[in-house]
C-alpha cells in the first residue's frame, strides 16, 4: 500500500463522537511510551502526523486520521501507567473499552508492544481481554532498532511462551522500528489485505 494522503480529523472523547462508521479502521494502542505516535508517523509518511511526547498519557482522546481517503487510522489512549489522575485515566480505559467492543467498522487493533522489555502483565491482560470478547487483533513489536537480532528474537520467544498457555494459534506477529522504517511495509499490507473484508453494512 502506498500513501498518497493522510489527514487529522478529529479527537473524540468517547465512542458517540466519533465519525460515522462508514470507513474500515484500523486501531493502534499500547502502555503508554510504547513508541505509537512515532510508529503512526512511520507508517503514514507524514512526521508530524501524531504527536509525540516522552511525557506517558500523552494520548487523551480517541484520535481518527484519514489515510488515502479510504479508511481511518485511529490513535487510541494508552493503558498502564501515566502521571496523570485517577479517575481520569479511568475515563480514557472506559471511553477506549467501549470503543474496541462497540465499534463495528474496527477491523484490526494493533497491539504494541515494547520489544525491549520481557512479557509485561498489562500487555498480556489486555489481549486476554481482546481474546475473549474475539476482537481481531495482531502484536506489533516496537523499537525493535535497539535490540540484536538475537535479543529480538528472545524477546518474541517469551511472548509467545507466556501467550502459549492460553492462546492457540498465535495472533500475527509484525516486528517495527520507527527509526529505520522495519515493518512499514508488512503492517501496511496487512491492513490492505484486511481491508478486502470490510463491506458497509452488507
């Protein structure tokens, strides 16, 4: 897939104010300083698309952006840790979880994951969580630029060990880099595979 355009459209708070689910959307989240604006940045060739930050919970809202005017890429809050109050990181897992089940033109979430750190408790809850309410979604092994090969690899293996107690098969796998662009071409062409799939309303 290339990318001809990609616009901001809007940062919604919850599922109601979001575009009409006329389009196939493709979500992106993870804990919070995972590297998913600049992942989105990536794949989309703008730089400044999606704002980066080194502050976690930088992402507040639901965030949609329209890619070659065929299909929305969407920017989702973080989850686990960020210096922020409470009750309003409750607001944002709330306003995302009812987004993930209720959206019925979501045809991936993209689940990233920091491929420099060993199998996180809060990563492997979430996709339990996608599991059993069966809501499509593929790993996307982030920053994979500061790692070996082979510490790259290990790094899969324990994910997939720890997955492998309760998952069979695995969920696709794509390794990333925002710094030299590994895995750009993989996730794009998986999203326009997926895309064939979307039919609106029929």
């Amino acid at each position: 897939m290339i990318i001809h355009s990609a616009t901001f459209i809007k940062s919604s708070p919850t599922l109601k104010e979001c575009p009409a689910p006329t389009k196939p959307e493709f979500g992106f989240i993870g804990r919070s300083n995972v590297g998913k604006s600049s992942l989105i940045n990536m794949l989309t060739g703008w730089s400044k698309l999606a704002k980066t930050s080194v502050q976690p919970g930088k992402t507040r809202t639901i965030n949609h952006f329209f890619i070659n005017e065929s299909w929305y890429l969407v920017d989702l809050p973080g989850y686990g840790y960020a210096k922020v109050p409470i009750k309003l990181r409750e607001k944002w897992v709330k306003a995302t979880e009812h987004y993930i089940l209720k959206r019925e033109n979501l045809m991936c979430l993209f689940v990233l994951l920091d491929s420099r750190h060993k199998p996180q408790r809060s990563d492997l809850e979430f996709m339990e969580f996608l599991g059993l309410n069966q809501i499509a979604f593929a790993r996307v092994f982030t920053k994979s630029d500061k790692l070996t090969r082979t510490a790259l690899e290990q790094s899969r293996i324990q994910y997939d060990s720890e997955m492998l107690k309760n998952w069979e098969p695995l969920p696709v796998s794509f390794i990333s880099s925002a710094v030299d662009g590994s895995g750009r071409d993989e996730i794009l062409n998986y999203i326009e595979k997926s895309m064939n799939n979307f039919s609106n309303g029929s």
